[in-house]
C-alpha cells in the first residue's frame, strides 16, 4: 500500500498541536496505557486500519509492557481469558462506540453500567476520548492509504 500523500507535515500544524493536547488530555485521565493501547488496538481492528493496529502493538502495547498473548487475542477478547473484568468492560465500550455506522444500537445501558462500575468519570472520559481519537486517525489512514509500520512524525 502506498501513502496517497507526500508530505504529511505539510497540514495545518494548529491541527497537530490540538491533536497533542487532545493526548495530554487522555494521559492525565489516570487510565494504565496498557489499557489505553488495547483500546486503541480494538477500534482499529474494526476499522481495518493497518496502521494504527500497527501502532497499537508495536507503540503503544509493547512500549506499556502489555504481553503478545494479550495483544494478539484483541480480536477474540470475550473469548479470551487474559482480561480483566475492567479491559473487558473498555473493550465493549470501544466496539460499541466504533460501531456507530449502519444503525449500530451503539452504547447501551448495559455497557454503561458497565464501565461505571469499573472506572471513574475522569477515568471513563479518557477512554472515551482515546475512542474518539482513535476513530478520527483511523479514518485519516484509510482514507490516505497510511501504510503499516509507518510513523507519522
């Protein structure tokens, strides 16, 4: 896959600074990166956004300290064993807030209910946000055909 543009660092650089506050935001919400990374990894992975799957293992998971047997197993999480009450409740809040197309329910009550009970508001806001930031890159490298293994520096 090629990258439709040739210079990514030609944008409007008001857009990276909001980007960056937008990071400095999700950091101060108190959330264990290693979470934060399988969030991130999981929207992706519906999104068929190869680049920030990417992303989400080699940057964010393995950099947090998170295992390839949790990583890897993203995709089948409610079959999997290797996660926590907590992961699995952000795990169902990223598919249900990704899945917002084609009249998708979204999120219910009972993911609500869910993630209430496992994280603060403050808490719930940052994985919300990393959600909603995740969504928008996906779609900018889907978009410019964004190539696996790529950076965006």
């Amino acid at each position: 896959m090629q990258n439709r543009l040739k210079n990514k660092n030609t944008n409007n650089p008001d857009v990276w600074k909001a980007v960056g506050h937008l990071q400095k935001a999700i950091a101060a919400g108190g959330v264990d990166p290693k979470l934060l990374a399988l969030v991130h990894l999981r929207a992706s992975q519906i999104n068929s956004c190869s680049a920030c799957v990417y992303a989400s293992v080699a940057g964010g998971g393995k950099k947090a300290g998170d295992t390839d047997e949790r990583l890897h197993n993203v995709a089948a999480w409610r079959a999997a064993p290797f996660y926590t009450d907590a992961e699995r409740a952000a795990l169902a809040l990223a598919e249900a807030a990704t899945r917002l197309q084609d009249g998708a329910e979204g999120v219910t009550d009972e993911i609500w209910e869910e993630v209430n009970a496992h994280f603060t508001e403050e808490r719930i806001g940052a994985i919300n946000l990393e959600i909603a930031l995740t969504n928008f890159f996906n779609r900018i490298n889907r978009t410019i055909k964004e190539p696996a293994g790529q950076t965006w520096g």
